[in-house]
C-alpha cells in the first residue's frame, strides 16, 4: 500500500463559511500511483495562507500530483472533519497548517492507522507519535530578529534611554507564539534588567501580552488601553510585534493616539509576514520592519518531502533536536528568516519577484 502524507497548517484569523470547499478535487479519483494529496489550511482570511496553499498547489500539480487544498474557516473542529475527510478519501499525502495544534492528536492517529504520513505546515502538532515530519521557518530566530532590530534602532548599547517598550504577541494556544517570544526577550531582557528599557505597564509575561487569533482588533483594543492608563504624559518607544496582523492593530491604536506626526512619530515597530498591508505601511513609514519568510521556499522543501517519500528516498532535514511536541522529537526542515525594512525592501520583495513593486504607492 502507498504511503499517505498529511501536511497540517494553523491559522489565526477568522474566514467565511464559504471556505470549507474552496479548491476541493474530485473526491471519487483515488490515485493509484501513490499521487493525491490532501491540503488543508487554517483560513482564506489571512493573505499568507492563501500564498502558502496555493504555491503547494500549484508546485504539486506541476509535477503530476492529484491535489485537494481546502481551508478550514479558522475552526479547529472543521479542520479535524476535513483531516477525515481526506483520509477517507485514501489522499496519499496530507498537508495541513494546524490551526489548534493541540485538537490533532487523535486524527493524526487514524492517519497513521491509515498508512497515511503526516507532515505539519508552519506550527507543530502536539501530542503524538503520529506526526513524521514537520516544515517551518526557524521560529526562535524570528523573535531574535525583532528583539534585534529594537536594540540596534534605539542605539541600545550606546544611549543610557530610558525608552518605553511595550509588547504584543500571538495566542497562547499557538505553539509558534513562545518561540517567536523567548527569541525577542531573549535580546530586549538584558536592557529591561538594566533599565534601558521600561515596560509602564507591567505587561512583561507572555499570558500578558497574547493576543487571541492574532487578531488585529484584539491588538488595538488592548494597545488602546494601554496608551489611555499609562502614556498620557509620555511617548512609547517601541513596540514588539509579534507578527503583521496584530502590527496593523498596534498602528491603528498609535495613530488614533496622535502618533505618527513630526512631533510625535511612530515608535518602533515590528512584524512578521511581510502582509501586503504592512509593506505598504513600511513604504508609508508606519511600521519599521516585518520578517519575512519566504512562503515559496517553504512550499518547495514541502513538496520536496512529499518526492522523497514518494520516491522511497531520504526525506531531508537540518534540526532533528528542537521540535518536541510532548510525544516525540519531530524531524523538521527549518529556512532562516529575514529583516525587511526601508532599507532593504527593494532588493528582497520587489527585485526578488515576491510582489510587483506597482501594486504599492510610493
């Protein structure tokens, strides 16, 4: 019997219920040549997913692989039934982003019951021995980029400050969201110690500064109140930005606050994803940098998994050390990150071919 892979993605961002059958094959062809797979991502909602689906979609078609993308509305529960779903459709591989990754565990079994192997997409599964093999991007080094770029931008190592920090991150139920945090922290905590840098709201722990789903609303509501009890008579600084989503939110609040103005600029501002948005806002001199991954090298090391096992060869990993996921140590693939800002958008988004430069205003 063929083996059968499952890539599993999560997502962070609600979708409409018009999502569930977006891309969905033909349920009634069983491939026979060990060739169909199945991909399942969080939401059509967020811009990142729909590039990471589809540039898998498009690099498996290419090579001659029946295909099933679907995308399961931000809810856990309709990931779970999508997941059985294409294992009772006999898909040969299975490629989801988790949008919970602790809910999985027992529909990562039946796959494995199913001869299916299982692969995570960008966030970890938790709590199984089923899952094979998981494809991300080095996640503790997105969080040391961001903390970076505050240090080196403030002049941390050179000016006494104070300066005020404030910080926003993800989910506590995203496994992503605490490597992205302890990466920061791990480069902005020596000046919280020595007092270069000051948190006025106290909001230092992780449970603290999470934002559900990643939402941009959340974000703003939260930095909104934050800016009213405690930045009256002073100016933030900073602001550590998880990722692009919750960024947009923070701006939101900051400008409504009177930021962004020669009297008052915007702080320094972090990201991740390099969203459409948040480049404009980069350009627009709102957001100071985001991280960039590259979706498409990400896509084309999947795919590559999915030839290797298909072809009974070697599946290639470079960390088989980090990723525990509570069950088991899971063999993954990482791709480094990289800092965008004014000075390098350019050459790494434009030039790249990632974005046509037309689709923004200069």
């Amino acid at each position: 019997m063929a083996l059968m892979l499952v890539f599993i993605g999560c997502s962070n961002d609600r979708a409409s219920n018009t999502e569930s059958n977006t891309e969905s094959a033909n349920s009634s062809e069983i491939s026979e040549d060990g060739k169909y797979v199945g991909i399942v991502m969080p939401t059509q909602s967020l811009q990142r997913w729909n590039q990471d689906g589809n540039n898998l979609k498009n690099l498996l078609e290419e090579k001659g692989y029946k295909v099933d993308l679907q995308f399961a509305q931000n809810q856990p529960d309709t990931q779970v039934s999508m997941i059985e779903n294409m294992i009772a459709k006999k898909v040969n591989y299975l490629v989801v982003g988790p949008i919970d990754g602790n809910t999985l565990s027992g529909v990562m079994d039946q796959a494995h019951e199913n001869n299916i192997k299982t692969i995570a997409y960008d966030r970890l599964i938790m709590n199984t021995e089923a899952l094979d093999y998981y494809a991300t991007f080095d996640l503790t080094t997105v969080g040391e980029i961001q903390g970076q770029y505050i240090v080196d931008t403030l002049d941390l190592e050179n000016e006494e400050g104070p300066f005020n920090l404030e910080l926003v991150t993800g989910p506590m139920d995203d496994n992503n969201t605490k490597y992205f945090f302890e990466g920061a922290m791990s480069k902005l905590q020596p000046y919280i110690d020595k007092g270069t840098l000051v948190i006025k709201s106290n909001q230092t722990e992780m449970s603290q500064v999470s934002t559900p789903n990643w939402d941009e609303a959340e974000a703003q509501s939260r930095m909104e109140n934050i800016i009213t009890t405690f930045y009256q008579d002073e100016k933030i600084d900073a602001v550590l930005c998880s990722n692009d989503s919750v960024s947009l939110g923070t701006q939101s609040a900051l400008s409504a606050a009177g930021y962004g103005t020669d009297e008052k600029p915007m702080p320094v501002l972090t990201g991740q994803d390099a969203n459409i948005p948040n480049v404009q806002a980069i350009l627009d001199g709102k957001q100071t940098m985001t991280v960039f991954k590259d979706t498409r090298t990400l896509a084309k090391e999947v795919v590559n998994m999915i030839e290797a096992m298909n072809k009974g060869e070697e599946v290639n990993t470079n960390d088989n050390e980090t990723y525990d996921n509570g069950s088991k140590v899971v063999p993954t693939f990482l791709i480094d990150p990289v800092a965008v800002d004014k000075n390098n958008i350019e050459e790494t988004l434009f030039d790249s071919g990632y974005y046509n430069k037309d689709e923004f205003n200069k």
